[in-house]
C-alpha cells in the first residue's frame, strides 16, 4: 500500500465528523479498484479524497481515478523526477511561491495562494514550475482532507509576457485537462489580483481548452473586492493580509515538501498504471491527448 504524506489528514476523525457517508460505498470502489489490475493499489486517504471530491458518486470516482493514474504514467513532465532535491525543482521553488492558507473560508472552502517571486522569466521553466505547484497543492489537499471545496488566490504582478512566452502550449492543454478530469477536487473559485495585459494574453491563450464551467470560475478582482468573500486576513501581509510575509510562508511550504520526499519518491515509483495488465487496449499518450493534442475522456468498464 502506497505511504501518505506526513501532513495526512485522520481518516478517523473524518469518520466521526461524517456519519452519514457510508463505509459500505468507499468498499463498492475498493472491491472495483481490486479488479482493475492496471490500477496501483491506493491507501484509505486517497480513495477518499478522489471519493469525495466528486460527491460521494461512485461512478465519477472511478473515472476520477481511472484519469489520475493514466494521466500521471503518460504525462512525466508534471510527474517524474519530483524529487524536491533535484536543482530543477529547487530552482522553480524560488521562483513560484505556492502554499495553503491556514484558515478556511466560512463555506469549509481550503484556500491556496500562488505568486512570482520577481518579474525575471528567464530562469522560469513551465515544465518544472507547474510540476512543484502540483506537488505543493497535493501536500495541501491531503493535509486539510476532505473539505466543501478549493479556493485559488493568485497575485500575478510578475508575470510577463517573457513568461507566456516560455509556457509550452500542449503542455497547457495537459495542466487543464488534469484540473478538469483528474484532479481529486472540489474546484470553487479561481481569484486573480493584480492582472496585466500578459495574463489577459495567457487567459485568451488557455481558453479554448477550458470547458465552461471552469473558465466561469476565473475572478479578475481587486483586493477590496476580495475582502467581501474570504477572511483576508489568512492571507499573507503583502496584499493586507496578517499571516506573515509570502517569503517566510513559503519557505515553510519548501520544507514541509523536503520533509516529504519519501512521499513523492513512492508515488513516483508505485502510483502508475501497468498498460500490460490493463484490459482491452493499452492506453497510450496519443489516446488521452489526440496526435493534434485535442482531449478525449476515458471510457471505463
């Protein structure tokens, strides 16, 4: 059984505070989980998390998973090689800063600020950047567990358009594919401070790949407008928050992933899929993706 991060939630106070959802059906998709055998064998926490976010549904679950896995073994750029020592990783780490919020919005939503530490792109590598943010967000996800949603705040000051320009477009296509039909959450908002003219460029750049829903949930906004939807205070001291400065926290967030290397080296090696073992057809990047890079959703059994 795959090892959980040391920021894991307690699935037995998940238990206790939710008596209402069944055992019995999180069994439903164990025993289905046990009969994939292309499938890695996934602990508690995760079935959960993936069983959650899509509403306690056992049918969307298990396409949840089925895309997660496929995704993860057939798009290495965001998942091989996440060692957090490697220099790649280390180098995008000071440059985007990513890290959970303490407190939750009154709806129970998790709250996740990201940022550019400076305007410089040149050592700014899509590829590895977006790979440290997944890993920085899923140390997240499993540290608060099963919550009512994700809040995304994202001040965006320092992106340029050098920085639009180094942003690999099939590799785009991918990051929103795996937000839409992989990612185990509960997606609510996506707010956005401080836009410029390169980020209107990105946004007109990513939404022909976006479904609707999604693109519905980016916010251009101000910070007083903010103030009127989350407790701003959680947020970090340079855009009026109180929780500290964005330098402090997100060094703390480097450490808590270094602290979990042991985490992400297991993941990598044990949570793929086994194309051999999978029945019918392998599924191959071209089958996810299309040779011209258009999405196609798995079919499952």
């Amino acid at each position: 059984m795959a090892i959980v991060p040391t920021v894991s939630y307690s699935l037995e106070e998940f238990w206790k505070s939710n008596p209402d959802i069944k055992k019995s059906d999180l069994q439903i998709i164990r025993d289905w989980l046990d009969k994939e055998s292309h499938l890695p064998k996934i602990n508690d926490e995760s079935l959960l998390l993936f069983f959650h976010s899509n509403y306690y549904r056992l049918e969307p679950t298990k396409t949840t998973i089925e895309n997660y896995f496929t995704f993860k073994t057939h798009v290495p750029e965001f998942f091989a090689n996440r060692d957090p020592f490697l220099k790649e990783i280390r180098t995008q780490s000071s440059i985007i800063r990513v890290f959970p919020v303490k407190e939750l919005t009154k709806e129970g939503y998790q709250m996740i600020y990201a940022d550019l530490a400076h305007s410089d792109p040149s050592s700014y590598v899509f590829y590895d950047a977006t790979k440290y943010f997944l890993m920085a967000v899923e140390l997240g996800t499993y540290k608060v567990g099963p919550v009512n949603g994700l809040v995304f705040i994202t001040d965006v000051q320092n992106i340029t358009l050098g920085h639009v320009g180094r942003i690999n477009i099939m590799g785009l296509k991918k990051f929103i594919y795996f937000v839409q039909e992989a990612a185990p959450i509960r997606l609510k908002q996506i707010y956005v401070l401080n836009w410029n003219s390169a980020v209107e460029t990105l946004l007109n750049i990513a939404k022909p790949f976006m479904k609707k829903e999604l693109y519905e949930l980016i916010n251009l906004t101000t910070v007083e407008k903010l103030k009127k939807f989350i407790p701003f205070d959680a947020l970090p001291n340079e855009i009026g928050g109180k929780s500290g400065n964005i330098k402090d926290l997100a060094n703390k967030q480097n450490q808590l992933i270094d602290d979990n290397r042991e985490y992400f080296l297991m993941d990598e090696a044990k949570n793929k899929t086994n194309e051999s073992l999978r029945i019918g057809k392998p599924t191959f990047a071209n089958d996810l993706f299309g040779v011209d890079g258009s999405f196609k959703k798995l079919e499952i059994d």
